[in-house]
C-alpha cells in the first residue's frame, strides 16, 4: 500500500469490502485502522483484490510500514513469450494474419472457457459464464475471415462523400420511383440482417475472435447500405415506398441456431451478391451504378465467408448435411414469395425495361436475371460442397410459369 | 396511401406502389456531402417519428397491412435515441482507421523487460474489454425500432469501432517481443451484459465504462512509450468519444423526456459503482492491471511508488470527468450519491 495523497479520513466502507475482507480473515475494525493511517479506500479494496490475508494486512499496519511490494505474478504467467510479429505484405500492413503464430493462431475445435479471456492469455481460475452458447468452430469458422477482415477495413467506403451525388438529375416519374421502391426494401433488407447478425454476436465465445471481428465489418457494411440506398431514395424527388414483404426476414428472426440463421441467409446473400452484380442493368446514372458496384463488393466478402462456413461446418459434421436441406429450401420458398411479390418484381422490371410503357420487356429481362441469381446461387452452395438436387418448388415455378404466356417473373 | 400488393395471385399488373409519393424529397448535399441530416426532412426525419410496431419498417416507408410482428422492440423513441446521433454515425463512417496501416507499427523498438511486460497486460486487459463492448450493442440491436433507424446506425459503428479496438490492442501485444498475459478481471463487464435496459446498458456502457476507459486513453502520451503506442491511445480515444457522446445525449434525451426515470438510473449506478471500482471497463483495481499502469505511468518496476501516485491521479480524472458528463446529460446529484469506492476521488464542484 502507498501513501495516500489526500484521501478523505472518513468513508463509508462498502459491504462488499467487508465481506471480502471477512473472507480473508480480516478482524474487525482493521479496515478503518488502514483508513486511519492514511491509506485510501482504493487501496484497502486493491489489497483485498490480491488476497492479502488478515495476518498479513495486521503485520503490514503493525510495523507502519509504507508499501507492500507487489510480486507481479503476471509477469511470470506461461503464456507464450517473445513474440514480435511483422507485416508480411507492407502494402496491407500489420493484419490479423500476422497474428495467427504459434499458440496465438491456434483456433481449436472446441473452446472451452466460458469466459471473455483472450485467447492465448493466461486464464483466472475462477471466473464467472458470460453466456456464450457458441464453442463448436465447425458452426461459425471459416479460415478466410482473417484476411477478409482486413480486406473490409481497406475498401471501406462513405455513402456520404464517395459516391458523386452532385452528379443525380431528374428522372422520368415512374422510373424515379422505381428506383425509390426498390431501395426501400433494400434499405430495410440491410438494415435487417445487420441486426441479425449483430444479435448473434455475443453468443459466439472467444476462441473464435476472429470471426467475431469479420462478422463486425459484416455489420458495418450492412449499415452503410441501408444508409446510402435511404439516402438515394430522398436525395431524387422521391421518397421512400412500401416497406419490404415481412416473409422471408421473418424466417431468419425464427433461425433457432447459428447454422440455421447462416443456412437461410446463405440463399439472400447469394441472390443479391448477382443481383449488384448486374447493378449495371437497373442502374439508371453513375451514382447507382457506383452505388451497386460498392455493394456487390462488400457483398463477396460476405458470401465468400458463407461459402467456406459451410463447406467447413459440412466437412466437420456430415451428419447435419440433409438437415441444410430444410433451411435452404425454406429460404427459397420465401424468396420466390417476395419475387412475385409486385412491389418487388415491378420496380425491377421497370427498371429493366426502362419505364412502366415497357414493363412487359423489362419482366422478361427480370427473368433472365433471376436465372442468373438462381444460377449463381447453386454454384455458390456447389463450391461449398453442398448439391442441391431439387430447389424449392416456388422457386422452380417461377421459372415453369414463364413457359406459359402469361408468365410472371 | 395504403396499398397492399397481391402476391402473384393474378398476372395482371398491381403498381400502386407507384402512388405512394405524395411528399416527395429532394434533399441535397451539405458541405459534408450528402449526410443523414441532409435526409432528415419531412416525413422521414427523426422529429416526424409515429408510432413504432414491432416490424423492421423504416421510418418513412408506408406500412404493409399484411406485415408480420418481428416480437417486442423498444416502442418509444426516449428508449434508444440520441439527439447527435445522425452526426455521430456521419463522423464514425469518416474517421474508421486501420489498426494494420494507420499504426506506425515500424515505430516499435525495445522496451525494458518490465515496461514491455506492463504493456502486454494493459493490451491483454484491454482486447478482452473491447469486445464486450462489442457484443453489447450487438445484443440490444434487435430491440432498436427501426423507427430510430439512426440510433441503430450509430451502434453498427460502434460494433466496428470495438472491433478495431480489440484487434489493435492484440496485434501491440504481439509486435513487440511480447504477447498475451493474464487476463483481466471479468468484474465489472458482466454489469454490462446483465443490463436489461438499453437506457440501463448506455448509462453503464457509453458513459461510465467507456467514460472511464476514456479518461485512461487519454493519459495515452504518459502510459505508451513509443510513437506506435501513443498512436494507438489517440485513435482509440477518438472513437470512444463517439460512444461517450452517444451515452451522454442518450441520458439527457431520456431525463428531458422522462424525468419519473432519474431515481431508476441512479439505482442503476448504485449498484454498478458498488460492485466495481472500474464499472464495466474492466476493474482496474485488479492487481495486474493495476500494477501494469502504475509500472506505465511510473517508467519502471523501480518506480513504482510513482506509478501509484499517478495512477491515483488516474482515478481522480476518469472519477471526477465520468461526474462531470452525468452532470452535462443532467444527472448533476449524481456527485453527491456516488458510490464509496468513487467517491474519495471526487474534487469539489
């Protein structure tokens, strides 16, 4: 204990302190003696923190001694010492990657502390659950989110300054609000899933911090493209439109497990990952088009991350192979509700065609486009491993009813 | 304005959606480029909030008849919002950093084994506190209505800021000849995650936690010894005064809104300052952490009675700023209710 500069001599001792000391086989009455002699509460609290017994703190006082030396046990932890990391690649700088040497790289199959410990650190031997419910790496883990978090922090972007807003002229009205519809449920789409997935978060245990700080990038672009669709929306002579079909968001709030919620947003990351990629055809000036490109490369990282979980989380457990079945065909059921939904297909179509005169071309392009997300969609799962051998049947329907003539998209 | 778009039920074409733009917005780029308080206009701005319900919907968009609930949100706009809120999100976005590029890394030379080791454990201390801090507002998003669209903006931000943070402090650890060490005290942080309020959760969060880390970052010149470290400190300080301010305008909006709350917000830090001397940033009475910043701030294990005295001067300032910001948000009485183990520290007003 060291002097105290200036403490004030009377303090009400907290009820906790007096337990703790009571515990440490304090007498009565030896905390006020500490007080007395000039010590702070704060210091008092700080012996009782590091097990100083009731004989110890009597001898310490007895003999008006000053200051107890600390023995820094911390400093003797066998934790894994002398590590003195280096950028590999000096254009990307010090990245997670560099990071993962020895113990420290070590993501191991199973965590087991249930406390917030950083992994590698040296753990307290008692410390109370934080909740985590996640300690399997074959449910969350893919390797590519190290360099993919650094990936993100590098392409960021601001909806407010890197897109050229100066540059938006007047649209035709219905093509203007075409736009203003289908970013509305856009916006909300975003918006949704960064809550979801940020909900998710302090599930997953520490062992798996990397994944956790991918998933937080994941979060912040999902932010920003609810921002800048919002903003597109009410910087034209439009507005906002129809909130977006409650469907298909609703089966990821009911996601049960991270699995689940992964599996069924597997099936909307990949359709709009194609549908930005084709930001060219519904984009009606450079700032959308821009806009769109932002998006779509966000959103590789994000499916990129999907596509490597599962073929991770099916190679770990093929025992839960068929079970993804249910949760990739709910999600398409739910999907192709939404498409036909005409608040959903219209926009687009308008989009396509290049106004409400010629939606009729503009729903044929929309088909070609949701062939291709469709497409894109099954390669995607195909590159995890996982085949497919009959999508849902709302989906498949869609692309039937188009044989007929009076096909919808 | 109402519509309710059939879902493929016939194959004719609906396009009443067309018709819902009878308020149309132009809004235009500011200075600061086109910025969410250029949006804020009409119906869509903060200040024509209606009703919230329990779907996504986005203040502004016109409600489907046939949308589902998505379960209980926060329903009244004092339960989450800030007044700052859209600027805090705007300068979040702009000054993001990189912990890999942003850090003069090359700066880091050798310290003396003792100093090297202090730092280790502050970082060790710090990662794990950092995201805690994370998955916090990761835990109270879903309740956010998005009717206060901004304020869930703001802690999407703030879930990257964290992130960051815990990155950052990790790769100090291991950069410099050193690595992890033990880990920090758990008390305090789980005061956060018990929170069962979100005004409950910022109040110990933003503003007494971060508050306090705050005030740490910010004797940054005198803990970290190289340029790398001092780096880190500054940086790190800029985002956690975001978060501050998010807190402190949150408290005042509430206490402006709500006044019958100030008894349950006090009875909150009651029991958060009885139980921690470092609330939810991680207890810096705990002895490794305690020991390492006074082996910091000191220069050496051999001046450690110096380190004491400065720590000390430590807790006075993250004491006596975290009274002063509840005093800026309008919980001035706080100073004379504050928990014994604060109190000692609190220089007259």
């Amino acid at each position: 204990m060291s002097e105290a500069p200036s403490a004030p001599r009377t303090v009400e001792v907290p009820q906790e302190a007096r337990d703790r000391a009571r515990e440490l086989g304090w007498e009565d009455g030896l905390i006020e003696l500490a007080l007395q002699q000039g010590h702070t509460l704060q210091e008092v609290w700080q012996a009782l923190r590091a097990g100083v017994t009731g004989e110890q703190a009597k001898m310490y006082l007895a003999r008006g001694a000053r200051v107890v030396r600390p023995d820094f046990w911390w400093m003797r932890v066998p934790t894994e010492w002398g590590i003195r990391v280096r950028p590999k690649d000096p254009a990307m700088g010090l990245q997670l990657s560099d990071l993962m040497v020895g113990t420290y790289g070590d993501v191991p199959d199973v965590w087991t502390n249930r406390s917030e410990i950083a992994r590698g650190s040296w753990p307290n031997p008692v410390v109370e659950d934080m909740g985590y419910t996640i300690f399997e790496k074959a449910i969350v883990w893919a390797d590519c989110v190290v360099p993919l978090y650094e990936i993100a922090i590098r392409d960021r972007w601001a909806a407010a300054t890197d897109l050229p807003w100066s540059t938006l002229e007047p649209l035709p009205t219905d093509i203007e609000r075409a736009v203003c519809q289908f970013l509305t449920e856009q916006s909300e789409r975003a918006y949704f899933e960064a809550t979801m997935w940020a909900g998710w978060l302090p599930e997953i245990s520490y062992g798996f911090l990397e994944l956790k700080l991918f998933l937080s990038t994941v979060i912040f672009d999902l932010a920003r493209h609810s921002e800048a669709f919002r903003k597109r929306a009410l910087a034209n002579g439009g507005g906002l439109g129809l909130q977006a079909p409650t469907d298909y968001n609703r089966i990821v709030k009911e996601a049960r497990t991270f699995p689940e919620l992964a599996a069924v947003l597997f099936v909307q990351d990949s359709m709009l990952l194609t549908l930005f990629r084709h930001g060219e055809r519904i984009a009606q000036n450079q700032l959308e088009r821009q806009l769109y490109a932002l998006c779509a490369r966000d959103r590789e990282r994000l499916v990129e991350y999907q596509v490597e979980r599962l073929k991770h989380f099916l190679y770990k457990m093929p025992d839960r192979r068929e079970e993804q079945n249910l949760y990739f065909s709910k999600a398409e059921g739910r999907i192709a509700k939404e498409w036909r939904d005409p608040a959903v297909w219209e926009p687009l179509a308008i989009l396509l065609g290049g106004g409400t005169d010629r939606i009729e071309e503009g729903r044929r392009m929309l088909l070609e486009l949701r062939k291709a997300q469709v497409d894109d969609y099954v390669a995607n799962l195909r590159r995890a491993t996982f085949e497919r051998k009959s999508l849902n049947g709302r989906l498949v329907a869609i692309f039937e009813e188009a044989t007929a003539p009076t096909a919808t998209a | 304005m109402a519509v309710n778009p059939s879902t493929g039920q016939g194959e004719g074409l609906d396009l009443s959606w067309l018709d819902l733009y009878d308020d149309a917005a132009s809004a235009t780029p500011s200075k600061k480029g086109m910025t969410l308080a250029d949006i804020n206009l009409g119906r869509y701005s903060a200040e024509a909030r209606g009703a919230g319900d329990m779907t996504f919907r986005l203040r502004g968009a016109i409600p489907r008849p046939n949308a589902q609930r998505f379960g209980p949100n926060y329903q009244s706009k004092a339960d989450v919002w800030a007044e700052n809120c859209l600027m805090l999100y705007e300068e979040a976005v702009q000054r993001q950093w990189s912990s890999a590029r942003d850090i003069p890394w090359e700066t880091l030379e050798p310290l003396p084994d003792d100093i090297e080791r202090a730092m280790c454990q502050l970082c060790t201390m710090l990662t794990e506190v950092e995201f805690i801090a994370g998955d916090v507002p990761g835990q109270w998003l879903p309740f956010v209505s998005a009717q206060d669209y901004e304020a869930g903006l703001f802690l999407m931000t703030q879930i990257m800021d964290e992130a960051r943070h815990t990155d950052v402090f990790r790769k100090r650890a291991l950069a410099n000849g050193g690595g992890l060490l033990a880990q920090g005290a758990g008390l305090g942080l789980r005061t956060l995650i018990e929170a069962r309020d979100f005004t409950e959760m910022s109040v110990l969060m933003h503003i007494q936690a971060e508050g306090f880390v705050q005030s740490m970052f910010r004797m940054g010149e005198l803990i970290g010894k190289t340029e790398a470290d001092k780096r880190i400190f500054r940086m790190s300080a800029q985002d956690e005064s975001r978060h501050l301010a998010f807190g402190v305008m949150h408290l005042k909006y509430v206490l402006d809104t709500e006044p019958e709350r100030r008894e349950e917000i006090h009875h909150y830090l009651d029991k958060a300052e009885g139980d921690a001397a470092g609330g939810g940033s991680g207890d810096v009475t705990f002895p490794p952490v305690f020991e390492a910043l006074c082996i910091l701030l000191g220069g050496g294990k051999d001046k450690f009675d110096e380190g004491v005295q400065k720590f000390l001067l430590l807790r006075k300032r993250q004491v006596n700023e975290y009274l002063h910001r509840l005093e800026v948000a309008g919980l001035g009485d706080r100073r004379q209710r504050v928990g014994p183990l604060l109190r000692q520290f609190v220089e007259a007003a």
